[in-house]
C-alpha cells in the first residue's frame, strides 16, 4: 500500500497554496495525501487534486470573535485534537506536515501525542504563532524565507516556498516590456483582499497621464464590502478595469501582467519569482511582527521590486512609482529577470524529498 501523508493548514490561501504544492507533488510521487483543515480552510481547498481526501477539523483562535468565542477555544481545540489522535491512531499515516495556522494545531499535536514523523514548513521571514508553538516539538523545520527568525535552539532548512501546479505552469513565461500598447495591472491583496489597496491604488491609477493609462486595463482583488465603489470608481473613470473577491486564476493574470501591486505575502512572493513579474509591494503593516516586510526583502535587495510600508503609502506616491516602471521598460525588464533569478521553482520537490527523507529516517534531506 502507498505511504500516507497527512497535510494539516487552513486559515488563509497563504497556507494552504504551499500546501496543495506539496499535495500536488506526494501525489505524484504516489503518495496517499489527506489535509487536515477546519471549515473555513477548506474553502481555499478548491484548488486541491480531487485525490487529495479532507478531513475538517474542530478548531478555533483567540484572534476572532467576542468574550463567548475566545472562551470557547479551548474546548473546540481540544475536540480537534482527540477527533484527530483517534483518526491517526487508526490510520498511522507515515507523516505529517504542518503548514501553519490554528486548523493545523489538531493534527500537529495528534502527530506530536502519537510520536508520528513530523515536520513543519514556515513560508515567513517570522514564524506564525502556531509553527512557532510546534517548532521545538517536530523533526525538522522547512523555511520558505531566508534568513528566518526561528525560536532558540531550533535549526531551519531552507527549501523556498511551493507553488501550486498552475504557478509552475506559467514558470518563466515571457514578458512583454511595457511599451505603446495594451498592458496589465495585477492588484492582489493576499486570498482576502486589502482595503488599502482599494483606497489607494485607484486613485493612484487615475492620475496617471492620460496616454498611460487609457492603454492600461486593471485586474483588482477588492473584498466584498469594497467592490462596489471600486468598480464605480474605474467606470467614472474610463479605466478598464476587472474587480473581484477573489482570482481563481493568478497565474494567467499574473503572467500577462506588465506590473504587479501586492501585499508581501509569502506566496505572493514566490509566485511573483517564479513567474517572473515586476513588483510594487506594500507589506501589511499589522501582520504578526511585521513578517511581511521580512517576506519583501529578498525581491527588494536583487531589484525585482520595490517596497512601500503603509505609513507611507498615498495615491500620490504610488502613481509616481508607476509611472516610473511603466515608462522604462528596461529598468521593468531587468525587474523581470532579477525575480526569475530569485526564484525557487523547485521548492515542492525540495520539501516532498525532506518528507520522504524523514520516513526514511534520513532527517537532513538536501538543503
């Protein structure tokens, strides 16, 4: 019988792209694969192999909610992990691998109670919470980012950050410099949207010269609450512009895009190097120790993109940076090529050869 591989994420696409990654690959390297989430993880599971089984879990966070909520975490954990140490205990999967956040914490500990080989893989520059709690209790630690900030006496490997089938599809695809034709904006927010992103980078778009921007046609992610006035925004506007939820596409559109606006998620930045497209990131300010300027730094410093914290972000200063990418189509061609340069398109099969290494009892794996 093939070996058993159980993949516990949820919470945002941030931890659950990477993981459909390494679903992906075990897979095909004829794995069995099970993931572990909770109910709204597994909304962002769409993208999963239909081969991939799902197991929802109970689980909660003290982030959300009201006083009743955050009283009641404990008992919806603490269901999730008896649920799943009587399912492991059952199916004693070979493996298990912990792509951070709270609807991994189940299986983590099930893993953890039951002795099961278990790894973690952390896509930030910082680690989340819930990896950082698991970091001193699995075998090995996999980062995305590098150099990561990992907790006393716990050593990293680095392997890149995964990307899902679709990104590596789209690996490299040719990039057509800006120039005196057609182009695309790409504005993505992280799986959720960003309402700064909403506020500022219409405005931004719309002052524009005119010649530049009536060739431009915009593909913005908006969250529910902000689509409406988005999209009135660009039609008054006369800026062809695509506003939604949510793009079940990225890849394409990030393939044809000119310039990309993004938060600095950690898959955002690998899809952004794999790829290979210009960026202007705007990491979000409240993120847990400020991680997503961490996760920019690596595309900053080779000149792929350039970072604008929050504090400092106005429809002014964003127009201007822009302007500067779309009328200099060798400094965004250069752009391009130092994100592909960056890029770690092999991440998956780095991180699946350390899962096998560790049910092999080989720890190290490569580097």
């Amino acid at each position: 019988m093939s070996r058993h591989l159980v993949i516990a994420a949820g919470g945002t696409g941030g931890h659950m792209f990477p993981a459909q990654a390494l679903a992906e690959t075990m897979l095909s390297r004829g794995w069995r694969v099970t993931l572990s989430t909770d109910a709204r993880g597994a909304r962002y599971a769409k993208g999963f192999p239909p081969e991939v089984a799902r197991e929802v879990v109970s689980s909660a966070t003290t982030a959300r909610g009201g006083a009743a909520a955050k009283a009641l975490v404990p008992l919806r954990v603490g269901g999730g992990i008896a649920g799943s140490v009587l399912r492991m205990a059952a199916a004693r999967p070979a493996a298990v691998v912990g792509f951070g956040g709270y609807p991994s914490i189940p299986a983590l500990a099930a893993a953890t109670a039951l002795r099961i080989p278990r790894m973690i893989h952390e896509q930030n520059g910082v680690l989340g919470r819930v990896n950082r709690l698991f970091a001193p209790r699995v075998n090995l630690v996999a980062c995305g980012t590098w150099p990561a900030a990992l907790p006393k006496g716990v050593q990293g490997i680095h392997v890149g950050n995964p990307v899902r089938r679709a990104v590596l599809d789209k690996a490299g695809a040719s990039y057509i410099a800006p120039g005196d034709y057609p182009m695309e904006i790409l504005v993505i927010g992280g799986s959720q949207g960003a309402r700064i992103l909403s506020d500022v980078v219409p405005p931004a778009i719309a002052a524009l010269p005119m010649e530049l921007r009536a060739r431009l046609r915009v593909s913005q992610q908006a969250r529910d609450e902000d689509l409406e006035r988005v999209a009135r925004f660009y039609r008054d506007e006369a800026i062809e512009a695509d506003i939604r939820p949510f793009f079940d596409d990225v890849p394409v559109r990030m393939s044809l895009a000119q310039l990309v606006v993004a938060r600095a998620g950690a898959s955002t930045i690998a899809d952004l190097s794999v790829i290979g497209r210009p960026a202007i990131l705007i990491p979000y300010a409240a993120a847990t120790e400020d991680h997503q300027t961490a996760n920019a730094r690596g595309l900053e410093a080779v000149g792929a993109a350039e970072t604008v914290p929050e504090v400092r972000l106005t429809p002014e200063a964003l127009s201007q940076r822009i302007l500067a990418i779309l009328t200099n189509p060798g400094r965004a061609l250069a752009m391009s090529r130092a994100a592909l340069a960056y890029a770690k398109p092999d991440a998956a099969e780095r991180l699946a050869e350390l899962v096998e290494g560790l049910v092999d009892g080989n720890k190290g794996g490569r580097k």
